[in-house]
C-alpha cells in the first residue's frame, strides 16, 4: 500500500459479504454486484477475509491490526447478528481456513506458509473448539491449500510461493494420506502448471468442477477472480480452462476481491473485499512507530 495513504491514515482493510440466494442452482459468476452481499461490518481491531463455507458455518480469516496477523474465526450461520468469532490464534500468520472431514473426523488445515510448515488442527467441538493436531515440515512456503478427492484419493491442490516471483505463484499437488491417525503427504509429480492460487474451494455447475483462483501480478495481490473449469486424470495430471473472469477494477469502491466460495448446498456464497478506509488512529500509530524508530537509531 502506497506509504503517503499510510501517514494520511488511510487503511486498506478487507471484509467478508454473504449472499443468501435460496436457490440450488448455481452458475458461474460473469459480475459481482455487491449490493447483492450483506458485509460484515469491521471492528477497530479485526477485519475479515479467506470465507470458506463448511456445513452450515462460514470460517474466515480474522486479521488482529494489534498483533499485525491473522487468525481463524467462524461464522455460524443459524445465528443472527453474524459476528466472526476467534477460534484459533497462534504467533504466527494464519488465514485460508480449508475445513474437511475424514470419517466422524473434522480437519483444519489454514495457509501457515511464512512457517514453510503445514499446521493440521483438529476439531473438538464444532464449531468452536479446535486443538493443534499435527505439523508437517514441507521445506516451502505454500498458499491457500484446499483438499479434493479424486479417484479414491484426497489431493492438496495448493501453489507455492517463489523467491523473486513477488505475488505470483506455481502450482503444485500433493496426495493427503490419513494412517493409524497420522497425516502424510505425498507430492505428486505430475503436470499441474495450470494451477494458480485458490481463491476458493471446487463447485459445480451443470456438474463440471469450477475452481475458483485468484487473479495476481507480479506487483498487485488479489485483484481479480478467475472462474475455471478443473479436469484431471488417473495421473492427477491437472488440465484448466478460464471460463469467466472478474475483476475488481470493474466494482465501484474497492481495490482487491481474491475469495469466492459456495455452501455445500449452493444455496449461499461468500466473497471478501478490500478497500480504503480512513483511520485517524491509524496515522498517529504510523507516526508513533516511525518517531520511535528514529529515535532508536539516534539513540544507538
């Protein structure tokens, strides 16, 4: 974000809007009007992005401005005023809550990539208390990992950020293994170059598999989403198609939109965007850091 936007107090925040449409059909998105959402209002400390949808709750992303990262909240949906609420918090960065299930099992695995670790939690009781239940050392820094079955098998369908590459990313695929209840994963060489970064978890339309990724530069995060029709094969060679695209240079009065996500049911769909927002307080943070650290270098 621009550093003069930053000391005249304007903020780039995000926040999560849902639409309820109460019908099962579900086509692919050609524009998004965002009067169709109703927007989680923000709150002086948190704002919200990463919606994903799992049985009848809405997990997001919960980004702490105090703490300067983000944890994972939920949003139960059968609950009225919809308020996300903090779930999981750990010192480290965390957002793009993919929930799954194995068995009576339900399985978290959030984007932890600063860490170069894949962190697996394990619910205790849905939807609000959840335990570290694994960590796996993958040696690289992955982004918005989301869990598929094909052919008998779960695949982590996920991209990996690259030294140079700024916001862009390459795809990669690995085969998620549950054993004796232990977690494995297997990466998959196969031909996944069509795989850019997830903006959302696989739906249907007309009963061919869409998948929601995000639109990036090299220089500009989160600028668009890129709707595309998923085919793989026995090989879990991954084959892609574009067939819708949206951008949110053409969506008055925001500057990004990177999630898109479908309930179970099609019945609701969720996206987050981001936008200016002007914070007096925020300016005199910003002040206060940079007085403080130049003071610090006088003072060494």
């Amino acid at each position: 974000m621009n550093r003069i936007f930053k000391l005249l107090g304007i903020d780039e925040v995000y926040t999560v809007g849902i639409k309820k449409s109460g019908n099962v059909r579900h086509d692919i998105p050609r524009n998004i009007r965002l009067c169709d959402y109703e927007f989680i209002p923000v709150s002086g400390r948190f704002w919200y992005a990463d919606p994903l949808f799992f049985e009848g709750c809405l997990f997001v992303e919960m980004y702490d401005r105090h703490r300067d990262i983000g944890g994972i909240g939920v949003i139960d949906l059968n609950v009225r005023p919809w308020k996300p609420k903090l779930v999981i918090s750990e010192p480290f960065h965390m957002s793009f809550p993919e929930v799954f299930r194995i068995g009576d099992g339900i399985f978290m695995i959030p984007e932890t990539g600063k860490t170069r670790k894949m962190y697996i939690y394990r619910c205790r009781r849905f939807p609000y208390e959840w335990e570290r239940y694994q960590v796996i050392d993958v040696g690289r820094q992955l982004a918005d990992s989301i869990v598929i079955e094909h052919m008998g098998k779960r695949c982590i369908v996920t991209s990996c950020l690259t030294v140079g590459g700024g916001f862009l990313t390459v795809g990669c695929l690995y085969e998620l293994i549950f054993k004796k209840g232990d977690f494995f994963i297997k990466e998959v060489k196969s031909d996944c170059a069509d795989i850019t970064r997830n903006a959302g978890n696989v739906f249907y339309v007309h009963g061919k598999p869409i998948r929601p990724a995000q639109v990036c530069t090299r220089s500009r995060y989160g600028i668009g989403l890129s709707f595309r029709e998923l085919s793989m094969d026995d090989k879990m060679n991954v084959k892609e198609r574009e067939v819708s695209r949206v951008m949110s240079d053409d969506i008055r009065g925001i500057t990004g939109i990177h999630t898109y996500s479908v309930s179970e049911d099609g019945k609701m769909q969720a996206i987050d965007i981001r936008y200016l927002k002007w914070r007096p307080f925020f300016a005199l943070h910003i002040w206060k850091n940079r007085i403080s650290s130049r003071i610090g270098r006088r003072n060494k």
